[in-house]
C-alpha cells in the first residue's frame, strides 16, 4: 500500500482533548461524523475512548442531509455545557458552513480539523499541516518519476500538525481560551 493517510485514529481522541481544554466544564459532545465512512467510524472509535477519561458523554451525530443536522445541534444545544466535534470528510465538507453557523448561533464551541474552517469562522482546527502534505507529496512524485515503484513506497501518516484558534469566534461564544493552549497555538485569528 502506497500514499498518505490524512489522519491518525489516535488524532480523533486529540480533538476532544482540545475540546475539552477551551471548555472545562464539557460534560457532553456530539461528534459530527459520516457514518458511512468507515475512517468515521474509526475515529468515533477514538474519541469514545478519549470521552471516559475526560468525563465527557459522547455521541454521534450523521450528516446525511441539512435537516439531520439542523436538528441534532439543536437537539445537542439544549445539554448543559456541550461541544462539537467535527471529523472530516466529503460529507461534512459539504456541509461545513451550516456547520460553522449552527455552532455560532447555538454558541457551542467546535473543534475542527482543518486551518480554513477556523479562519473562515470555527473556533478551533486541529491537524495535519496542508503545506507538509504537499510537501511529501512533492517527494513521492519525485521518487516515483526517478524509477521507484509506487507500489513498493511505504504509506506516510501526517508528521507536522498545527493548531489554530480564531479568537473573534471564541469571544463571540462568550469562551476565553486558556492562555496554555494559546500560547501552544501555530496561529491566533484576532
């Protein structure tokens, strides 16, 4: 097997971790997920894991369709102190900016796990640097192109990660962010 995993399973955990760091007293998260991905289902898998040591009561919520989803923040909205978890996927990023504004109007924080939802407005993004992939990716073509088979190449998981916290959204929600994981941020958005 040849090419570049996206994410780690073990990174999935790291979201609620951050989650749970913006808001300490997090006692409920919905994880936004397509269920019919299985990476979805593994990364559930992961963050379910994380849950019982922080306390945190997890569940998922399916991005079929703009209803589904409409309902089940809302539905989540009314649980004391929760949060949203948002894994990635062709199906929630089709979906992302009813996402994005159904965690501002029902101020639920949100982690995410891409840099340009949280400069486009999320609260907070957490994962793999774009520019490193490319990067590696460059350096797969390269191999390939001076003879190497692809199909000998070793499959490559993220090395570089970046967290990203936009602080126009946090203040919105009414959050401050703890000065610990601002000062571990790669980028604050004021």
């Amino acid at each position: 097997m040849t090419g570049f995993m996206n994410f780690e399973y073990s990174l999935s955990g790291k979201w609620l971790e951050v989650l749970k760091q913006i808001e300490p007293q997090l006692t409920h998260a919905a994880v936004v997920r397509d269920a019919d991905n299985p990476a979805g289902t593994a990364q559930f898998g992961a963050i379910r894991t994380s849950a019982s040591s922080l306390g945190v009561d997890v569940r998922p919520i399916g991005i079929r369709d703009a209803n589904e989803i409409e309902r089940s923040i809302a539905d989540l909205a009314r649980s004391p102190k929760a949060g949203l978890v948002v894994t990635p996927s062709a199906s929630s990023s089709a979906h992302i900016a009813q996402i994005v504004a159904l965690a501002a109007r029902y101020k639920l924080p949100a982690v995410y796990s891409e840099r340009p939802i949280a400069v486009r407005g999320g609260l907070i993004s957490y994962g793999p640097e774009a520019i490193d992939q490319f990067r590696h990716a460059a350096d797969y073509v390269d191999r390939i192109l001076k003879g190497e088979k692809p199909g000998e190449l070793p499959v490559q998981a993220p090395t570089k990660f970046e967290l990203v916290i936009n602080l126009k959204t946090a203040k919105a929600l009414g959050l401050a962010i703890p000065q610990p994981l601002l000062a571990s941020a790669d980028e604050v958005i004021e």
